[in-house]
C-alpha cells in the first residue's frame, strides 16, 4: 500500500528543484487548484479571471517555493499569494474599465431587468460581486471557504477584532444590497 506525501514532503522535494521537483510540485498543483480556483471565482466573480489568477498564483509559488518554510502550511501561504493577486486583478480590471469609459469606448453595462429575473443563487452572488473588494473578501473566506476568524485575521494581516468588525460591516452591506435588489423574504443572514 502506498500513501501520498504530504504537502511538506512535496515542498521539500519541489525546493530541490529538478525534475523531482517539477513532479512534486505538479502534485501540489493537482491537490490545491480546484479549491484555490473556487476560491478565487468567488473573490472575483468570473471563472475565466479565477483561473488565469490561479495559474499565475502557482507560478509565483514554483518561483518562491524556498519561502514556504517546512511546508506544513502550503495551503495558506498558497492563499496569501492568490488573494495578494486577487486584489492586484482586480485593481488593474478597474483601472482598464476607467480608461476605457474616459477614452469613449463604450462598457456593457448589466441589464436591470434581468436582475427581477435572477435566482436566489444568481442574486446573492450579484450582491456579493458588488461589495468592496475588502468586504467581498471576507464574506469569501468565512462564508464559502468556511475559515475561523482567527485564521482570517491572520490571513488578512490584521487584528482578530478588526477582522470581526470587517466581517459585521461587510454582513450589513451585504444584507442592504441583498435586501434592495428584492432579496430578504425571510431571513438571509448568513449563519
């Protein structure tokens, strides 16, 4: 019976470099891309994005892999990397956008009826992409990759009750938008 290396086994072999390594870190990439993808299609509402961002993620991690340490905390410091990205992409999309809108070429803007038609589901991911990107953020991390405040505040480099207060503005914006868009028949705080 043969077990898989942990992820510190596969960040020691992938420091080493060589063709070891390139394997070691191709096993990484199979384990982590689904949910690093996932993760990032929620903070930037766009699979195509998630995935070219997940990809550049990877290639930076290659790059430093000597940085992660024992490797016991590849995931996280995998997520540093990603969400760090995240932010930039995001950035530069809205910098694109603006130059774009100043220079006349003219921006698809969302169809508000369309809005009257969507699901539940289509909703509350409508209103979560219209959220400040810090308040997206940590909707995304508690909500949908379920993390503990702790490890959101350390995540995010700020105190744990600095990270709570985000999270109580961002679930309060979060319930306004929800609830001006024709959500909030019943009650729709996340738990």
């Amino acid at each position: 019976m043969t077990t898989e290396p942990d992820d510190a086994a596969l960040v020691r072999e992938a420091a080493r470099r060589g063709l070891a390594g390139q394997l070691a870190f191709e096993t990484l990439v199979d384990r982590h891309q689904q949910w690093l993808v996932r993760l990032l299609t929620h903070l930037l509402g766009n699979q195509s994005d998630a995935e070219d961002v997940a990809q550049d993620a990877f290639v930076r991690a290659f790059l430093a892999i000597e940085s992660c340490g024992d490797g016991s905390r590849f995931r996280g410091w995998l997520r540093v990397i990603a969400r760090r990205l995240a932010f930039n992409h995001r950035r530069d999309a809205r910098a694109r956008a603006h130059y774009e809108e100043q220079s006349g070429v003219p921006m698809p803007h969302a169809n508000e009826s369309m809005t009257g038609r969507l699901g539940e589901r289509d909703l509350l991911k409508q209103v979560l992409g219209e959220l400040a990107y810090p308040y997206r953020e940590i909707m995304v991390l508690r909500f949908v990759e379920e993390l503990p405040l702790k490890d959101i505040a350390d995540l995010l480099e700020i105190g744990e009750s600095a990270a709570k207060m985000r999270l109580t503005r961002a679930r309060a914006e979060f319930q306004r938008e929800y609830e001006k868009r024709g959500g909030g028949r019943g009650d729709t705080r996340p738990a």
